[in-house]
C-alpha cells in the first residue's frame, strides 16, 4: 500500500510543483514588465529587487524540473517532460534581460516624449498575458485567452515608430539611437512567440488529475 500511494502521490506532487514554480517565475517577469512599462527615470528599490528574485525562482524551477524528469526516466511519473517548459521561461527571461538593457541604454527623452504610451500599452499587455498564462499553470488549467490585446499594443507601438518617422524625427537620432527603438519592436515579437510557447507548454500540462496525476 505504502509503495502504491508513493508511485501515485509522489508524481502528481511533482509535476505540481512544476508548474507552481513555473507560475512563480512568469508572475515576477509579469512584474519586471509592468515596471519596464513605467520608463522611470530611476529604477525604484522594487524594481532593482525583482532580475535576483527571478534567477533565484529560475535556479529553483531548474531543480525541480530536474527531479520531475528523473520520475518520468524511471517510469514513476506520466507527466508532461517539464524541460520544454523550463527551456520556453528561460527565453523569456532572456527576452526581459534584452529589453530591460535596450530600455536602458535608449534615449530617455525619445522614448518619454515619443514612444512612451505605445511602449507602455505594449509592456502591460505583455505582462496581463504573463499574469494569464501563470494563473493556468498554477490552476492546472488551459490558458483562457489568446494575445490579441498584445499582438494589437506590438502593433500600435510600431505604428509610434513610422510617426516619427513621418515627423523625420528619426532623421535627428544616432544611428544606435534608432537601432534602439526598432530593437525594443523585435524584443516585442520575439516576447511575444514564446509567450504562445508557454501558453503550449500550460496546455500540455493541464488537467493532470484527470489524467491520473492527482
């Protein structure tokens, strides 16, 4: 009896634990996002607390992820293999790192007077979709909604940048300084990819209990 509820209650754990640390993680980047949106001036105390905390919530994810999937090579778990979930999070993480240094080494005054509603309504659809998507993995359940709301706000901050470029404000910019708004666009995109990669990988590990997990 002991040995049959270690083999049933043992991977539903694990596989739980997963996935709620994976819902921890895409909250914090939801954060770093909503405070990227904001453009400060000076990064709040906050703000500079969050990049430690999602290395540290990225170093534990590893660790479980790694127990998880040593149950699934001995047989003991029918979960989903938890590394594509791991690896998709860690390209996010990425994405944030890029964007947080594109952000910082842009031109302050252009993005303020410029781009600042476009980037800010790109940045805060982009964490509500985060903040969707770790509710589901948290839940056990299928992501609810789609990115429209965010493929629109990427949309709309492109159409900032032609703007400027109709007002030849771009003709008045460094080279660099103009690589720097269109890197911030590709970030969106790219972003915005492997957030339907999470949404995959919160499909393919929903409804585990149904599945024999719980």
């Amino acid at each position: 009896m002991g040995l049959a509820v270690s083999l049933l209650v043992a991977p539903a754990r694990a596989a739980r634990a997963v996935t709620g640390q994976a819902a921890r993680l895409a909250r914090l980047l939801a954060d770093q996002l909503a405070a990227l949106a904001r453009l400060d001036a000076v990064e709040t105390p906050e703000a500079k607390a969050l990049p430690p905390a999602v290395r540290r919530a990225l170093a534990r994810l590893e660790t479980l992820a790694g127990e998880a999937a040593r149950e699934r090579r001995s047989r003991l778990s029918a979960a989903p293999d938890p590394d594509p979930l791991l690896r998709t999070l860690m390209r996010l993480r990425h994405d944030l790192v890029l964007l947080r240094r594109a952000i910082a080494e842009a031109d302050a005054e252009v993005l303020r007077v410029h781009l600042a509603g476009a980037w800010g309504e790109a940045a805060r659809a982009a964490a509500g979709r985060l903040r969707d998507l770790a509710d589901a993995l948290a839940e056990g359940r299928r992501p609810a909604g789609d990115d429209v709301a965010l493929a629109a706000a990427i949309a709309g901050y492109r159409d900032a940048i032609d703007g400027m470029r109709r007002r030849q404000v771009t003709r008045t910019l460094s080279t660099d300084a103009v690589g720097r708004i269109f890197w911030l666009a590709f970030s969106l995109e790219q972003l915005r990819r492997n957030l339907d990669d999470l949404a995959a990988r919160a499909k393919d590990f929903s409804g585990l209990e149904s599945r024999g997990e719980g």
